[in-house]
C-alpha cells in the first residue's frame, strides 16, 4: 500500500479520535452546564492529544507520498 494512503487513514483516524475527545465536552458545555462533566473531560484529555498526533502525522506521510508520486 502507498504511503499517501496510510496517510489518509491516519487522517480520517485522528479526526475520528479528535471528534471522540471534543463533541461530548462541547455538548456538556453547552448543554448541560452545571452538571459535572468528568467523562468528557477525561476524554479531552486522553483521545483528543491521540487524534492531533495521528492527524499530523497522517498530513506528513500524505504530504511525502505526495511529493513522491
């Protein structure tokens, strides 16, 4: 498999995990905000930094596989 296709999957990987990590702590933020929000924190926390670094890493690896084609 091509490397600009790893990196598209790295891409789509960590804009899943960044959606996992910020939509609940902006639905609790917005919605609910006076009820604690210690599960969405945690998640923003632990999978959001996960999907910034496989979305940079995902944009590296698109951007060498496309300077090699």
């Amino acid at each position: 498999m091509r490397l600009s296709r790893w990196g598209i999957a790295f891409i789509q990987l960590g804009a899943l995990l960044l959606a996992i990590g910020l939509v609940p702590l902006g639905i609790m933020a917005t919605l609910f905000p006076g009820v604690s929000a210690l599960v969405p924190v945690l998640l923003s926390l632990s999978v959001a930094p996960l999907g910034g670094l496989c979305l940079l890493a995902g944009l590296v690896m698109w951007g060498i596989g496309a300077v090699r084609r």
